[in-house]
C-alpha cells in the first residue's frame, strides 16, 4: 500500500528536519499495522533517521514490548489516549530514537475496546537528553471505511510529527 499523496511531502519535511538536526524517530503501530512507517521509510535518506518500527496489533504485545502498564490496558483497553502516550514513549525509549510515534484506534468494521469505528489516538514522544519527555496525544474521531480510517490516521500522525518536531526545534 502506498501513502496518501497528502502525506508523501509531509514525511519528505519530517526526514529532512529530522536529518538536519542529528535526531531519529522511532513508530508504534497497532490499527495502522505498519502503514506509518512505511510512509516514513518512502522517503529517500529515511535509513539515516528512522530507528525502526513496531507493529503491536495484539494488546498483550503493546505491554511486553512497548512496556505499556498492563493494569492500564486491563483498566482502559488498547484504545485510550494514555496508552497511546505509553505506546509512543515506549517505543522512543526502547528503540534508541529521539522521537517516537504512535498509533492505536478501531478502524472497523466493528467497535472494540467498547470503543466505535474510527476512535483513533495518535501520539508523539519527544525525549530530551535529560529530563522527561514531552508527550503530545491527539483524539481523532473519523469516518470512512477501515482503509480510509487507517490512511487518514498516518495523515494525521505525520502531521503531528512534524508540529512536534518543529516546536521542539523553535
């Protein structure tokens, strides 16, 4: 699958930024399955800045490899701003990046988590090198079919990748 032409300039903005400055970003990805990094990982010189990606689709895989609290996605299900935000800081720590990204939601066809189709949480985890990270979560409520829940979702990461990235380099 290919990423929304919206999105190809916007991921072109977010390498070179990232190039620029020496810093590297990192995804997790559960309703996406891997549609954020592929967007990321079309640019040309991504290799010099993307660390590398996880798809956690199943939610046990959220807690023992991004290091999501079970007790939160036991207390909230998967889909939930803070386990978006867990989900971002996780895979930026445990991957080694400056900045990581996340994706979680319901793209259909059916609710989950008690949660209806196209109840999406995005996330951004920028980590200074001390002190704690700075973490941006946005709740997003689409529609469209599950394709167009999926590709609006990278759309709307992307786009708080590059806010993110370009604030914390004001």
């Amino acid at each position: 699958m290919s990423e929304p032409a919206a999105g190809t300039g916007v991921a072109a903005q977010i390498i070179g930024l990232l190039a620029a400055r020496g810093q590297t970003a990192a995804v997790a990805e559960s309703l996406t399955g891997g549609l954020l990094a592929a967007a990321l990982t079309s640019v040309p010189g991504a290799s010099a800045v993307f660390r590398g990606g996880v798809v956690a689709y199943a939610t046990d895989l959220k807690a023992t490899i991004l290091g999501v609290p079970a007790d939160l996605l036991e207390r909230h299900g998967a889909v939930d701003p803070e386990v978006a935000a867990e989900m971002a800081t996780g895979v930026r720590s445990r991957l080694a990046a400056t900045i990581g990204a996340a994706t979680t939601g319901v793209a259909g066809p059916d609710p989950s988590d008690g949660k209806p189709v196209g109840t999406v949480y995005i996330a951004v985890s920028i980590g200074p090198d001390a002190g704690a990270a700075s973490t941006a979560v946005r709740s997003l409520a689409l529609r469209g079919s599950r394709d167009e829940i999926r590709r609006e979702t990278v759309a709307q990461c992307l786009r708080l990748l590059l806010a993110r990235i370009r604030e914390d380099n004001a």
